[in-house]
C-alpha cells in the first residue's frame, strides 16, 4: 500500500473522530429528530468537502413532496449517509436490527429517527410491517436498501419484497435512487477510504398499482429496473440467469 494512501486514511479517520466527539454525544442525547437530521447533513457535507468526495444529485429530491418509500442500490456503508445528504427533510431509515443495541451506532440511529427491521422470528405479529406503515401514514418517507446487505461482489442483487408490500398496503409511490461511486470511496470489507466522486441520481416516483403480493412484485421489479439504469450497475441476476 502507498504512503500517501496511508495518510489519506489516517487523515480522513482524525477528520471522522473530531467530528463525531461533537456530533455523537448532540445527537446520541438530543430528543428533536429534525435538528439531530441537520446536524448530521452538515457534518457530512463538511466531511465530504475536507476529504475530498465530491456529491452531486440530480432528479426528484425526497423532500420535494412525499411521503415516499426510497429504495437505493447498496454497494458501501456510506450509504447511509448517502441517504442523509440526499434530503434536508429528515427520513425515516431502515437499519438492520443489529445495529439497534451497538453502544455506538444504536444511540446515534435512534437520535435520528431510524427504524430497525427485527429478525423474522421476533416479527411473527408483522410488527415491521406495523411500525413502517405508521411512518408513511404520518406523512414520512421510509428510506432502505432491498438489497438488505453488502456485498463485495459488483452488481445490483435481487430485492427483497417486504418494502414494495408496504408501499401498495400504504398507497405510496417508491421514489428509486441510484448511487454512483460509492464503493470506489468506500469498498465493503475495506476501512481505507480514497477520494472520490459521489453521484446520486434520483428517478421517477413509480406508484403502486393494485393490491396484494402481485401488485408488490409488479412494483418490485419497475423499481428495481429504475435503480438499475440510475445507479450503472452491473445486473447480476441477468449474469445469474
């Protein structure tokens, strides 16, 4: 590995720290959800700036009306933040249940208004469902990756059903969003990060048509097909078939 690439490591990682001694604790303790949402966005752009990355967006952004169910493609775990910058109107984000009871990154997710899906067997009374149509129902778009996790392998993976169901039970558009670059910045299952571009691309709310498990699917794949072409991925259930 080269030096400069260790220093730009190192440098990103002091960045990283100094910002979160003053952003952690605010948000981690902090009980309005919108102010913690602004704080956040502004240390990412900061961070972004001083590191670097250049972000650009382009298309529908989630704040401009709503509420929709935002699906991504998921290629690193500044993903998330992403998302965050994305929209200065807080979302509601879907994390990963594992995340809920780490002593870092749980206190810091709920301050700013996650949601956490539970394991299927601690779900059996449809509690996720529940939970995320009450957030629609407020008035509040549902942000997530189908893909559900990361995979070092390049390529848009197969969606899971679960957030197309809960846009045609709640009667909401999913707004598709394509990210470009991120893991180039960020690989999975790597912790040096490289300067880079970030480019986010935001396509055409899709509505549900019908009801029930076809009308889910048919969104499904009309989304997933949006996502595909916004975010330059390789399909690979297309390389699969």
């Amino acid at each position: 590995m080269r030096d400069g690439q260790l220093l730009y490591a190192g440098y990103v990682w002091l960045l990283v720290a100094l910002v979160g001694v003053v952003v952690w604790p605010v948000v981690s303790l902090f009980p309005v959800q919108e102010w913690n949402w602004r704080l956040t966005r502004a240390a990412g752009l900061l961070l972004a700036r001083l590191t670097g990355v250049a972000v650009s967006f382009s298309g529908t952004r989630p704040d401009d009306e709503g509420p929709y169910v935002i699906v991504a493609n998921h290629a690193s775990f500044v993903d998330g933040m992403v998302m965050i910058l994305a929209s200065a109107r807080p979302l509601v984000i879907v994390a990963g249940g594992e995340l809920e009871h780490q002593r870092i990154a749980g206190p810091f997710l709920r301050g700013l208004g996650c949601e956490f899906v539970r394991p299927a067997e601690d779900d059996r009374g449809g509690d996720n469902a529940e939970r995320f149509g009450r957030v629609l129902a407020g008035g509040r778009s549902l942000a997530l990756f189908p893909e559900a996790s990361l995979n070092r392998e390049p390529g848009l993976r197969r969606f899971h059903l679960g957030a197309f169901a809960i846009a045609v039970e709640a009667g909401v558009p999913v707004l598709p969003m394509g990210i470009r670059g991120s893991r180039n910045v960020v690989r999975p299952g790597q912790r040096l990060p490289e300067p880079g571009r970030l480019e986010v691309r935001i396509g055409t709310p899709i509505p549900p048509c019908g009801t029930g498990v076809r009308a889910a699917i048919d969104l499904r794949n009309r989304a997933r097909a949006s996502v595909l072409a916004l975010s330059a991925e390789v399909d690979q259930l297309a390389q699969q078939s």
